[in-house]
C-alpha cells in the first residue's frame, strides 16, 4: 500500500513538473530583463530639408524633416542608412546627409607648404580614385601636385581633409572639395582659396 501511494505520489510529482518549469521560465515571472542599450555617437545633418524615416528605406514613412546642423544621436548604420535619435525619436536618415562631430584636429603648419588653389565642389554616390566612399574631409587633387593620401589643411572651413580622388579637370593648382549635394556645391561654386599641403 505504501509503495502504491509513493508511485502514484512520484507520478503525480512528474506530471506536474514540466508546468512548474514552464511557469516559471515565463517572461511574466522572470526578475531580470534584458534591457538592449546601444551607445550613441553624436552628429549632425549635414543637407537641408533632410527626412527622418520610420525604417532604412524610401518606401520608410517620413516622420518629419530635419535642417542642416541639427544635432543628432548617431546609434548605427543599415546598409545605406543611419540609425538616428533626434529629440526622443528613433528614425532613420540616408547615410551620406549625416555627419559625426569630430574631435578638432590639432594642426602645426610648420614644415607645411602653403597653395593658392582653384577649389571647386562636387557630390553624389560614386567611389574615389583611391577606392574609398567620398566624405566630408575628402578632397579631389592632381596627385602629381598634392599625392593621395596627403592630410591638407583647409582654413575657410578650419580643418584637415584627405587627397584621396582626382578628376579630368583637376590639373594643377586646382581641388575639389566633396560635399552632401548638389545645393551645397552650387552654392560653394568657384573659390580661390589657401591651402596648407601637410608633411
């Protein structure tokens, strides 16, 4: 009789189990949820009338449209899209109309050699001379004047840039500065400007 009870006790104990294990794995009752964090960087739009997009597409829903120099939360990128938060909003913004705030560069311009240039605009989707992805801080040179590669100092915007492409008309004492669009490259048009060539 005692063992019959102790099996039939055991059987019961087992046939409940199972419901025990899955009572407590549920979400509802677990004390410790994961939280996903992810670190932002801070930037800012670098084109006017920019969308702010509910998903990395043009088919993505625009939320609103952000101005140029709006600050941003850089969280990550999607293929050709950034992940952004702008003022408690998560979106997503066309990679190239974004920029990161950058440390300034301390610059010495000893041992530099100063340029008057011809310095001209130009945008788009393309791939440098060099194989890189063109950006703010990339410049088009004649390599035979400046080579690839050589950081250049550029006062009227008060930072370094990088000789990373060329163009057929980029000859001589002559660069090409990449910007966001076609806006900024029309409204930057044809400048003669100083240069300091970098050691």
């Amino acid at each position: 009789m005692k063992r019959k009870f102790l099996m039939v006790t055991t059987a019961i104990a087992l046939l409940f189990m199972p419901n025990v294990k899955a009572f407590a794995d549920s979400p509802s009752n677990t004390e410790n949820t994961s939280i996903n964090i992810q670190s932002t960087k801070n930037g800012y739009i670098n084109a006017t009338n920019v969308n702010f997009r509910t998903g990395p597409s043009t088919e993505s829903k625009v939320n609103y449209t952000l101005d140029k120099s709006e600050s941003i939360d850089i969280i990550g990128t999607e293929g050709k899209w950034t992940k952004v938060s702008h003022k408690d909003s998560v979106g997503y913004v066309y990679s190239k109309y974004v920029s990161y705030n950058e440390e300034k560069e301390t610059v010495s311009l000893d041992n530099s050699k100063k340029l008057n240039v011809k310095a001209t605009a130009y945008a788009g989707d393309t791939i440098t001379s060099t194989g890189t992805v063109p950006k703010w801080g990339t410049i088009a040179v004649d390599p035979t004047v400046i080579p690839y590669g050589t950081k250049v100092y550029i006062p009227k915007f008060d930072k370094v840039f990088v000789a990373e492409d060329t163009g057929s008309a980029i000859k001589g004492n002559r660069i090409d500065i990449f910007m966001a669009t076609e806006k900024d490259c029309n409204e930057w048009g044809v400048k003669n400007i100083d240069i300091h060539v970098l050691p």
